[in-house]
C-alpha cells in the first residue's frame, strides 16, 4: 500500500492531546493521529458490521475472521 503524507495545520485541544499521548504511549503528535485514524477506521467498520450481521460485539481480527471462512 502507497503511503502519501499530508501536511496540515489543525488546532487541538493541547490538555487533551497530551492525555491522549500519555494514554496511548506514543511520543510524537504524528504517532498519535496515526493510531487514533486507524483506530476510528476499525471501530467504524465494525460499528458497520454490527449493523449489518446482528446485534453481537464483534472482537476478532480480519485474520481470524479469514480462517473460520476457510473452515466453512
């Protein structure tokens, strides 16, 4: 997968952008909005999911959701 950089300039909240680092372990502000993306991306398919299949908390990786398909 390419990856494209974007430079932006953006105001936040800096108390909660430094609880937010000491919360994740990050160390940098670019750690920490990676993580927090991904992390929105991946609760938002599921969220979708959820939708979608039923009413059931969804907790397993794409992985694993691959091989219980190859077990069917």
């Amino acid at each position: 997968m390419e990856v494209i950089a974007v430079r932006s300039t953006i105001d936040i909240d800096e108390r909660v952008l430094a609880e937010a680092m000491k919360v994740a372990n990050v160390r940098t502000k670019k750690e920490l909005i990676d993580l927090s993306l991904k992390e929105l991306v991946r609760k938002k398919r599921r969220e979708r999911l959820l939708a979608k299949f039923g009413k059931f908390p969804l907790d397993i990786s794409a992985s694993q959701l691959q091989k219980m398909r190859s077990h069917e």
